[in-house]
C-alpha cells in the first residue's frame, strides 16, 4: 500500500491573501500557492526561529514576485507557468 503525502490545507487568509497579490499581475494562484508551500518547508529547514513560518512563507513569495533570488530558487515552478502565460 502506497502512502499518500497529505498536506494540511491552506488558511482561509493565506488563500485570499495569495489570491488577491495573484490579481492583476502575471502571477496564477497555484503558482504562488506553491511558492508558498515551499517557504513552509524552507522555513522548517532551516528558518529562524524568530520569524512565524507563514511571515516566512509569504516573504518568499514576495521575494518571488520582485525576481529575487526565491524566483532563482524557485525557477522549477517558475517555468513551469510560464508555459501558460
């Protein structure tokens, strides 16, 4: 029997604040959403411990959306849309 990764799901907040940065700009949600879900593991890596994991999280995909180095870290997800653009 194979095992099945479950993830938790997304807040209701993180969710609408994803949308809302995806509005308007190049970015899909589901981009960003995994963006996202990578900082939470980044974060559980090797973040710091005075900065909460969803502050970490959102910085990188802020980080992402200017073309810093998270877009570098990131260019596996970022080529990936960019097939649909």
């Amino acid at each position: 029997m194979s095992q099945v990764k479950r993830r938790k799901p997304l807040s209701e907040s993180v969710k609408a604040s994803l949308k809302k940065k995806a509005e308007g700009t190049r970015f899909f949600y589901g981009e960003l959403a995994e963006v996202y879900r990578k900082g939470q593991g980044a974060y559980l890596g090797a973040g710091s411990r005075n900065v909460p994991m969803g502050a970490w999280a959102m910085g990188r995909v802020n980080s992402y959306m200017r073309g810093d180095k998270a877009r570098t870290a990131d260019a596996k997800i970022y080529s990936k849309y960019q097939k649909k653009r």
